[in-house]
C-alpha cells in the first residue's frame, strides 16, 4: 500500500514564503489583513460567550456579540492613541 503525505517536504519553507508574503504587503493592505485576525479572535471569543450565556442565546447572536466585543476594544484602543498622541493625527 502507498504512503500519502498531507504535507509536503517543504511545508516549512512554503509557510516561510507566505508568511513573509503577507510581511511584505502589511503596509499596503492592513485591511485584510486586520479583518482576518479579528475574526481568527472572533473563532475563539464566540464560543466562549456561547458557553457563558448557558445556550440562551443562539450561536449567530454569540457571533454578533464576539464582533461587537472586538469592535468596542479596537475603538477604545483608537481613542486612547489619539487621546496620548494627537500630534499623529
């Protein structure tokens, strides 16, 4: 019987290559690249918010309220940089 390999020899020089792939474009595109990690926190927040409400709520609504959590967070953020260095904007 055949062996089959999932990940190829060079997996880790391809992860390398992508990984300074997006390096290389986070000045032009920071957009993508943010809404792709909020929602990767989102995967982790959700459940977690799903668990606490003791199934009460459904999980879209969970999902709803990860993206309002991380949303309020990036704003109060934004806030606080421009309230301590307003010379940058």
């Amino acid at each position: 019987m055949k062996r089959v390999e999932f990940l190829g020899r060079d997996w880790l020089i391809e992860a390398i290559a992508a990984i300074s792939f997006v390096w290389e474009r986070w000045r032009k595109q920071q957009l993508p690249l943010v809404t792709f990690v909020s929602l990767c926190l989102n995967l982790l927040l959700a459940p977690a918010i799903y668990a606490a409400t003791d199934g009460t709520l459904e999980r879209k609504y969970a999902w709803a309220v990860g993206v309002l959590i991380l949303l309020t967070l990036a704003l109060a953020l934004y806030l606080f940089v421009v309230v301590f260095q307003p010379e940058r904007f």
